[in-house]
C-alpha cells in the first residue's frame, strides 16, 4: 500500500511543478493571447520609420481612432472572401494588439511595438499580391469611416506600401 | 533616333523575355485585384495612360498573379472636328499589356471645305503592346525610382490616298516610346514623362512622316494629376506632336482633366483639350469625354 501513494505523491508534486511552471509561463503571454516562439522584440520590427511629430497620430484620432480603424479593418479582413483565409489560424487578441501598437507607433504616437518583424509575421501565409491590395483597400474604408482626411490617409498607406515586397510572395522565392 | 528605336525594340524584347518565366510560374492566377485608378485610364491611343499620354501603368485591374482587361469608349469635340476611340485591352501579370483600338477622325461639314466631302472620317486600327520593365509606381513609395515600361504602337490608317496627297509619306506606321510614372502617395500625386519617337501626323491620322519631314522624331510627353481622393483625381497633361507636313502646322497638345473611379470597374473622364491647329483649321480647342470598364 505504500508504493501507491508514494506514486500519487510524485505525481502530486509533479503535477503542482507542472502548474508552476504554467503560471511562470503565462506571466509573459498577455491575456487571452496564445503564446509564441522568442523573438527579439524592437521598435525596428515595425519596418518603418515613424512620422516626425503628433500630426498623423492625431489625424487618426489617437489611440482610440486607431483601436477602431483596427477593429473595423480586421473584421472586413475576417468577412471578405478575399481575406479571410489567411486569416483563417490568427491569433486575433495578439493580432489587433500588436496592429494598434504598430500604428500608434509608426504614426508618432506614445507607443512601442511589441511585434514580431514582418518577414517573420508573415512567413508561410502566402499572401498574393490582390490579397494585399485587399487589406489596403479594408484599411481605406477602415480610415473612411473614422473620418481620416485622404491627404493623410494616402500619408499613411505610403508608409505601409513598400511592406508589400516584404509580406507578399514570400513562399515563392 | 535609330538608336532609340534600337534601343526600345530591344528593351521590348528583352522584358517579354522577363516576362515568360512569371508566366510559367503563376500559380491560382486569378482576376483583378488592382486598387482603384492604379490602371490608369485608356488614352487616344487606347492604351493605359492619361488622357493624351501613355503611361508606364499596366491596363487592366489584375495584379502579378493574373490577367486583367479594359474596354474605353472616348468621344472628342472640336470645333471643326470629331473624334471617336473605341479601344480594348489584356493586362498580363501586371507586367504586360496589349490594347487594339479603332478611332476615327469625323471631319464633318469641315471635311467639305477641305475638298474631301461633308462627313469624310479617316480611320485607323492601333495595336499596342507595352511591357513593365521595373518599379512599382503604387507601392515604391520608399524609393525614387519610377516604374518604366517601353512599349510600341503599330497604326494602320485606311485612307492611304488622302494622307498620301496632303504630303504623307506612308498610311502606316510605328510608334515606339519609354514611360516613366510614378504616384507619390505622400503627397497625392501622379506624375508621368514619356519619350515617344513617331512619324505619326495628328496621331497618325493624317499618316506618318512627310514632305517637311520623313523621319522619326523624339517627342515628349508629361502627365501631372493630384488625387483628390482615392477615386477622383485632377490633372493636366502636354503631349509635343512631330510636325511633317508642308501644308499646315502641327502644334502640342494640353488638357486638363478630371478622372473619377465610378466603382471598382468603371472610370469616367473628362477633360478640356487644346489640339492646336489640325488641317489649317486653327485653335481646335473641345472636350474629351471618355468612359471606361476595368476587370
């Protein structure tokens, strides 16, 4: 009788490690997101450089404009035949975080990027040169509806356009 | 001159070579893509441009991984003429197009005095071909670098005896030119250079080369416009024409122009032109309407 609960006493500690370990683990996965391999996190990850100033961040409403342009971009990039494919595995708690963080930061705004590059964010996703002119043409009605002027909407867009060599094709080369 | 020609002739070949292998490749290639007036409209000459030049754009709504096309129906005013452009055209790949146009030049109670009859229209049939030979003038917007493509017009006019006696020397001809486009997003604006070596007279409806001059000719061709918005955008353009014939002066072209992205597909423009002189008859100065279909 006593080999049995030796047993269950090992398995009792190894199964409180095993929970330990989880929380240590989970501290640095934010919630609701899944967790990740290791990268280096940078501001240079966002592959761009930001705008000089506040004038495009304020353009885009701060922080709260741009939590909507993202809410609104990604739930047509989710309903759009076109889109929703790619979009089929994302981890969308991360995805709408790191989004915000990367427009916040890249217009001039009180952020850092916590993201992953875009090469290796995209990476296997096979996105094709329409599906990117899809996502653009989201953004663009995402900005219309926040009330974007155009000027600074096409501002915008020629910050994130030379991103396309980087995310598209990727699997063809 | 020659070696222009030369030199665009085998920039044409040496960028269909280019294209070949993306052909091969293109895997799930599939039917537009393109984003609102990034094809461009259907110039006079049919093919994707402004409305007087030709751009380096690809006609067409496709992206690199399919095919696209474009139909345009343009109607010119002018005071002592009018014009018709009924035009076609397969974007590949977003590397290369090929348009086939009909236009017609209605010379209308003019035609009369000019000796030729009431309502005597000179037609002509152009087939173009224009390849993408680097830049991406939509998304580049970290580089200077335009996008270029070289491209040729072969112009078949069917009045080979009239053209022939008001000093033409031939009622056929080829056009081979290098368009420079670039859109600074940053700033809203299209901007176009094209260098054009023709004998074409009036865009070759009064035939090609002449008793003045038989040659080819190294012509410009510049395009600016600021985009509204996505869908409207507002410019002028200037087009040099080669001036061959003895019997009147040729003059330049200008027009300013509004183009607007109806839908997705459709585009219309309008726009003020100033053709100068044509036949004698002087200040041939209408309007341009065109109305075009990209898929």
């Amino acid at each position: 009788m006593k080999t049995p609960s030796l047993l269950i006493g090992a398995l009792l500690i190894g199964a409180l490690i095993a929970l330990v370990t989880a929380a240590d683990a989970g501290a640095q996965v934010p919630p609701g997101e899944q967790p990740v391999k290791p990268y280096v996190q940078s501001d240079a990850n966002a592959a761009a450089e930001p705008f000089a100033g506040d004038h495009m961040f304020k353009a885009l409403h701060g922080l709260a404009g741009i939590d909507r342009i993202v809410t609104r971009m990604m739930d047509e990039n989710r309903n759009d035949p076109r889109t929703a494919d790619i979009f089929r595995a994302a981890d969308f708690v991360r995805l709408h975080r790191t989004l915000v963080e990367q427009f916040c930061y890249l217009t001039g705004g009180p952020c850092h990027y916590s993201g992953m590059g875009m090469k290796e964010a995209h990476e296997h996703m096979g996105v094709q040169a329409k599906d990117f002119d899809a996502l653009v043409e989201h953004l663009e009605h995402a900005m219309d509806k926040e009330g974007v002027p155009f000027r600074d909407q096409a501002k915008l867009l020629a910050k994130f356009a030379p991103m396309k060599r980087i995310i598209v094709d990727q699997d063809r080369n | 001159m020659k070696l222009l020609i030369l030199a665009a002739k085998s920039m044409v070949a040496a960028a269909a070579m280019l294209a070949l292998p993306g052909l091969a490749s293109a895997h799930e290639w599939a039917w537009g893509g393109k984003l609102d007036l990034t094809r461009g409209v259907a110039n006079v000459e049919g093919a994707g441009g402004g409305g007087l030049a030709t751009w380096a754009l690809i006609t067409g709504n496709e992206t690199t991984d399919g095919v696209g096309g474009e139909l345009s129906a343009t109607y010119v005013s002018l005071p002592d003429y009018t014009a018709r452009v009924f035009g076609g055209g397969v974007g590949l790949f977003d590397r290369a197009e090929i348009t086939v146009a009909e236009a017609s030049f209605d010379t209308g109670a003019t035609g009369a005095k000019l000796g030729l009859g009431k309502g005597f229209t000179f037609d002509q049939t152009i087939v173009g071909a224009k390849v993408r030979l680097f830049g991406d003038a939509v998304y580049d917007q970290d580089r200077w670098l335009p996008q270029v493509s070289a491209g040729a017009q072969y112009k078949v006019n069917d009045q080979r005896t009239i053209v022939r006696a008001v000093g033409a020397d031939d009622s056929q001809g080829v056009d081979y030119y290098v368009a420079a486009t670039k859109i600074l997003l940053d700033q809203s604006l299209v901007l176009d250079a094209t260098v054009r070596a023709t004998r074409a007279n009036q865009f070759g409806f009064l035939g090609f080369g002449g008793d003045k001059n038989g040659g080819y000719t190294a012509q410009f061709e510049g395009s600016a416009a600021y985009l509204l918005t996505s869908k409207l955008a507002l410019g002028g353009e200037y087009r040099s024409k080669p001036d061959n014939l003895g019997f009147a002066r040729e003059d330049a072209a200008f027009d300013l122009f509004a183009a607007y992205a109806v839908t997705h597909a459709v585009s219309v423009t309008a726009a003020y032109v100033d053709l100068g002189d044509i036949a004698t008859f002087r200040k041939q100065r209408g309007v341009y309407l065109s109305l075009q279909a990209g898929f």
